[in-house]
C-alpha cells in the first residue's frame, strides 16, 4: 500500500502531534481532526486507510462516529478502526511517548497485514501448502490447519514471498496487530508451533541461522 492515510481524531497536544510525526516518518500520509464531528468531515474527503480515535470524544460516541465515518467514506471494505483506551493523566510524557511509538508500529503493521489481504483474491501457495489470505485459512493436502492468528500471520508473511528471509524482528512487526509491545524471542515458539502442524511438511518453513527464518521455494504441484 504506497502511502496510506491515517486519520487521528483527538485533541490537539503534543501527544497527537508526536504520534502523527511518527506515522508521518514512516511513510503515512496523516490527517487530523480534534473532534468527532470535525473528523466525520475529514474522512468524507481524506477517505482514510486508518481511524485512530480515543473511546471517549467530547461532542460523540466513539462507536457511532466510527459507523458514521464508515458511511461517509463508502470504500469497497472501508477504513480500519483502532479505538484507543482512555489516556492516564498520570502518565509521564516519556511513559506516553512509548505508548505512541508502540501504537504508531501496530498502525503500520495492521496496514501491511490489510495490503496483503486486499492483494491476493485467490490463494498464496507454497508445495502443497494453501493458504487463502482473505478468507484467514491454510490447509496441507486439503486438511485445514488450526492456527492460532498470530501463526496464520506469521505462515501468510513468510509464504508471500518464498526464498526471502525474514529477521524475527521483521516478523515481529509484520504479525503484530495491535500497539501491544513486541517479543521478538517468541517468534521462535510460533515457528515451532507452526512447524509442528504442518506435520511432514514442517521443513517448508526454513531457519537461516543468525539471521531468521523463510519460506522454501517449492513449486506448487500439478495434479492430473
């Protein structure tokens, strides 16, 4: 997705304009607005990839902006909404600066993770394992694999482009969904957790010491 828009709605302050720099360095296109009226009104004409708003606005519910602004935008699978819990006033601005930081990496990773679904209608493939991006489901010969999402994730990522490696790092942050913090050591457990259900297929997934991990490159096979 080449620059996406994101959508801030939140008072005006050093926190919005700290998290928006951030976005902004990352290659985001940012919109702000400090109240839910005003921010229905941008998202009519910014028609924004990402909604960031707090659950608390002044002048509207949270929940019913977010299906205005819905409305408004009219996008075939409209915009993505990430409602923020309230902030704790007494926070310092360094423990804020963090949460924001934290926040802006999940933005960009539930965007990559959006792209990727919007790219592939049919199936990423990999021998004879399928994987239907879309529809959030893999199987191995025609047997469902029951993953949790973070390995689905982690299993679409590294099958969206076979032969490339990927550091647990990046893995990291193209798995994460939320401005949750990271835990990169856990990538480890997921892999092995994924190459466990895939049973005698588990070498598909690769490990490229010291650096991480990829997907085998393996033709998908042609049955007559």
């Amino acid at each position: 997705m080449d620059h996406p828009t994101v959508l801030i709605i939140a008072p005006e302050g050093p926190d919005r304009d700290g998290f928006a720099a951030g976005l902004r360095s990352s290659g985001c296109h940012v919109e702000t607005a400090a109240s839910g009226h005003a921010g229905e009104n941008t998202a009519a004409v910014a028609r924004p990839d990402v909604v960031v708003l707090p659950s608390k606005l002044p002048d509207m519910d949270a929940l019913v902006l977010c299906q205005r602004i819905r409305n408004v935008t009219s996008k075939e699978r409209g915009p993505i909404f990430l409602v923020t819990p309230d902030d704790d006033s007494t926070s310092s601005a360094e423990e804020r600066a963090g949460r924001f930081d934290q926040l802006a990496i999940g933005v960009n990773a539930m965007l990559r993770w959006n792209a990727m679904r919007h790219k592939y209608d049919e199936m990423l493939r990999c021998g004879e394992l399928s994987i239907d991006v879309a529809g959030h489901r893999a199987n191995i010969n025609g047997v469902e694999l029951k993953l949790t999402p973070t390995e689905f994730r982690l299993l679409a990522t590294l099958a969206e482009d076979p032969g490339r490696v990927y550091s647990r790092k990046q893995l990291g942050e193209a798995c994460r969904s939320d401005g949750a913090a990271n835990h990169f050591r856990t990538i480890d457990v997921h892999i092995k957790a994924i190459r466990h259900k895939l049973g005698e297929h588990g070498d598909l997934v690769e490990t490229v010491h010291g650096v991480g991990y990829r997907m085998k490159q393996v033709p998908f096979p042609l049955h007559i």
